[in-house]
C-alpha cells in the first residue's frame, strides 16, 4: 500500500512509522508503543552517536525509576511544575504503601539526595553523569508516537554540579554544543533558543531549548539545557568544602534529549516513498539487488560477492529474494538504505555496479575497482550535506520576519515568525496572544540566517533581540 504523500504530514508520519516498521501503535496504553526491531537499531545507532559525545567527560549511571513523594515534593517549584504529569503507585501488592511512590517524570529528585551523599570537598567536583531511560509523564496534551509520550522510553539525561557560578555557565556552553554536535551528525537544522522566563523548565533558573521545523510547519523542542544554579543545591543541601575551608552550594545543570530526535530523523528527511536516512545511522547503509536473468545467474551472483568484499564493512544486504526487482526497490527506500547496487548481467559483464542514493534518485555506472571504504564513506558525507541543505531551504521557505503585531498574527497560521522582541513580559504576552506561541530569544544566529541579533521591540520599540515565535507540538 502506497504512503499519503507527505504535505499529509501527519497521516504521513503515522504511516510511516507503521510501513517502515519503526514502531508498532497498536500498545493498548495511551501514549505507549512498542519499539520494532528496526526501529530499536535505528533508535541504537542514533543513541550511539549521543552515547559517544557523553562518554567523552561524562560517566554513565543508573537510577532507580521510583522516586518517594518526599524526595519528589521538596523544590517547589520543581513539583508545580510537575505534579500534573506524575503517575504514582500507591500500593505494593494488596497493602497501601507508606510513602507514596512516583514513576520518575525525570531523575532530579532521584539524583540529587545522592549527589549530597557523594560530594565532599571541592575535588569531587564538577560531577558529570548522565542516563538513557525511560520516563512517564502524564500528557494530557494529545500524545504522538515519538512526539508526546507517556512513557518516554529513551531519555538521555546528563546532570552535573560545579564549584560556582562560572563553571555551570561554562557547563551550558559545552552542553550547546554536544548537542549541536549531534544534531548536526544527523543533518537536523535547529534553532538555540532562550525560553521565556514562565516557560522555563520547573526548577531551573534558566533554560536553552533547541527548536527545529517540522514539515507542517510546527515547531518541535528537540532538547533543552538548563542552568539550575543553587535552586536544587539548597533544597537538598548539597555543599562541598572549598579550598579555603568554608562550605559552599554547587551549581548545577542538567540537560535532556527523548527520542523526538528520531522522530525529527524521520520528519525532516523522508519523503513520498519513505525514510531517508543518514549514511551513519541506517540500519541497513547498502542493499545489492541482483537482477537475474535465466543462463546468467552464476556470473551475476559471482560478481555480486565480489561486490560484497568490498563492502562487508558496512551494514549492508544482498537481497536474493523472490520478488521481481522493482518490488526490491520500492522495499528498502520505504526503509531508507541510503545506497542501492543494482547488479546485472550486462555489470557482471563489464565489472561495473549500477549505483543510486536514496535521496537523489539518479543512476549512474561505477566500476568495480573504485569501489572503496573511502568512496563510500565520502558518498555518505555528500548524503548528509545534501539533506541538511534540503532541510535548511525548507527552513527558510518557512520563516517569515513581521514587522507588526498584525503581521505576527497573519504569518503564524502558516510560518515561523521572526520579530524583535524586548524581555518585558508584557510584550511577550502580547505576542503569544497573536497566535503561536512565543518559543524565546535566539541566543545565536543560526548559521543559515542572515539577520541582525537586535532591533526595535514589535511591541513598544524598545531594545529587542530576534525572537522565534511559532506554532508548536
Ligand atoms: N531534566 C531535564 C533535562 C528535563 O527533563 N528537561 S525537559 O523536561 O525539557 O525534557 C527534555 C526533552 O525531552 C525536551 O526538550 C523534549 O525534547 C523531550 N520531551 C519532553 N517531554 C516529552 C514527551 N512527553 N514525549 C517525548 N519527548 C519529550
């Protein structure tokens, strides 16, 4: 059955994910999905990148996912901002339980009565650990597969404490950029965004959001980095012996990525007749279709594991299935695989492989010999440059500067809208009353905008910076 097309986007999306075997939707709980076997390698190879930027000067933990109400409920501001979405269990077989039990939401309050535990002096800091796990939220939003989930399955958290002010800024920085890191590793444009104060995560003093487009237009929040400062540290009493012996709070941050990262994977680079996807991440990098004809199947098929022994480094398949070729074709660019080799009589005859990407389409003729390591990795770097141009002109087709409140208004309903935009509360409320919502100050001009950081406030002409406002997921 063929896909919507994708300006469908969401019926688009939610077949897809179906017919590429991503996922399976049918888990009889709301907001839960069970995870395919080749979309949990997709999901591992993704998660592999993320892993080997973290290992660099992290440490990888373990939490446990039940956090007692006590530990939960101690920052205040922290439970506002989440008593709505916690799940919590209340019994343990047929007794109550004494102290109630939440379902993480995230790991601060599971974290942090051991992070007083383990820091000491000056030292044992900065701290810097992070987890992949799931957690729940209670949405009441509408939920999505890979988008808004009750149980988000995979949650990198990386949580850190520092000596002062200074080093947690400096921590921020870095975290801005492994996650620029991964995101461009995965050809996904994004916008680095300060929230506005009262979209703050609960807790934190502030926070940095990445923003990318989906193709309908809508922004989605990929990541976020916050700056918690001592906000945690007092509530939990976590304090460390300086140099000059006195006892002082750490500062501390922390900063998520779900697997909204696969789902902007998806979003951002398919297409009508599928996934495309990056040369690093595919679960299958090359496919070798044969294309037999009676009296010449020993040559092909012999030529075809000549190919292979220049391949066998890469995640690849040779498809000596039943189906006619186009069948084959249609099969694995539902899939993504980035390369396809199609083999027949006529390149067995003349030692050459008929080539193709998935994102372009074009055939053209290699000879065997220039088959290398090398050319493919290079094929597979010119893939993920071709995609994130693509993505970055769909990008910029959807921005649209408003000059005028009414502007903002007429733009949202179908762009990303620039403005300027002082920080005064009252101008950012009218803004978001225009329509959209006011996603915050760009901290950095992203590499593909050509606009001055300040100008004039849309609302009262004030000293403004360039502000994104949009509708979002
Ligand atoms: N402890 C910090 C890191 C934290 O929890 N931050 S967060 O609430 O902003 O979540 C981190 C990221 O998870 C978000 O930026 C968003 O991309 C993703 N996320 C949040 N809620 C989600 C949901 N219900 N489904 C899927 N992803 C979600």
């Amino acid at each position: 059955m063929a896909l919507p097309a994708k300006e469908t986007f969401s019926e688009w999306f939610h077949e897809l994910i179906q017919a590429a075997e991503i996922l399976d939707i049918r888990y009889p709980v709301k907001g839960l999905y069970v995870w395919l076997p080749f979309g949990f390698k997709l999901r591992q190879l993704v998660y592999g990148k993320l892993r080997e930027i973290m290992d660099r000067d992290h440490n990888e933990v373990y939490f446990p996912a039940l956090i007692p109400e006590t530990e939960l409920g101690k920052e205040s501001e922290h439970i506002k901002g989440f008593e709505g979405e916690v799940y919590w269990i209340t019994h343990g077989g047929l007794d109550p339980l004494d102290v109630k039990l939440a379902l993480r939401p995230t790991s601060e309050t599971a974290m942090y009565p051991m992070f007083k535990l383990w820091i000491r002096t000056h030292a044992d800091l900065p701290l810097r650990v992070y987890q992949i796990v799931n957690v729940f939220r209670y949405e009441t939003k509408h939920t999505r597969p890979l988008i808004r989930l009750r149980e988000i399955t995979s949650f990198k958290e990386a949580h850190t404490a520092h000596r002062n002010q200074k080093e947690a800024e400096e921590q921020v920085e870095k975290a801005i950029g492994y996650y620029k890191e991964f995101y461009d590793f995965i050809a996904i444009p994004y916008f680095v965004i300060h929230r506005p104060d009262w979209d703050k995560f609960p807790g934190a003093v502030y926070t940095i959001a990445f923003d990318t487009i989906m193709p309908d237009g809508r922004s989605l929040q990929i990541g976020t980095v916050h700056n918690l400062g001592e906000n945690f540290a007092r509530t939990f009493d976590i304090k460390y012996e300086g140099f000059d012996g006195n006892h002082y709070y750490v500062h501390q941050t922390c900063y998520g990525i779900s697997e909204r990262c696969i789902a902007a994977l998806i979003a951002i680079h398919g297409d009508d007749l599928g996934l495309v996807l990056p040369f690093d991440v595919a679960p299958i990098q090359i496919v070798l279709i044969p294309v037999l004809y009676k009296d010449k199947e020993k040559e092909v098929l012999d030529f075809c594991k000549e190919v292979v022994e220049r391949i066998k480094r890469f995640r690849y398949v040779l498809d000596l299935g039943e189906e006619r070729p186009g069948a084959k074709y249609y099969k694995w660019e539902l899939k993504g695989v980035p390369i396809r080799f199609e083999i027949g009589p006529k390149e067995a005859e003349n030692r050459n492989i008929v080539v193709s990407f998935r994102d372009e389409r074009k055939k053209f003729s290699v000879p065997l010999e220039e088959i290398s390591e090398e050319r493919i990795r290079s094929w597979g770097e010119e893939m993920r440059n071709r995609l994130r141009n693509r993505a970055v002109e769909f990008i910029k087709g959807k921005l649209k500067f408003a000059r005028s409140l009414s502007e903002i208004e007429e733009y949202a309903k179908s762009s990303v809208v620039l403005l300027y935009l002082c920080k005064e509360k009252s101008c950012g409320e009218q803004v978001e009353n225009r329509g959209g919502k006011l996603l915050g100050w760009l901290k950095e001009l992203p590499n593909f905008l050509n606009f001055e950081m300040e100008g004039e406030c849309i609302v009262c002409g004030g000293k403004g910076t360039l502000a994104v406002a949009s509708r979002s997921y």
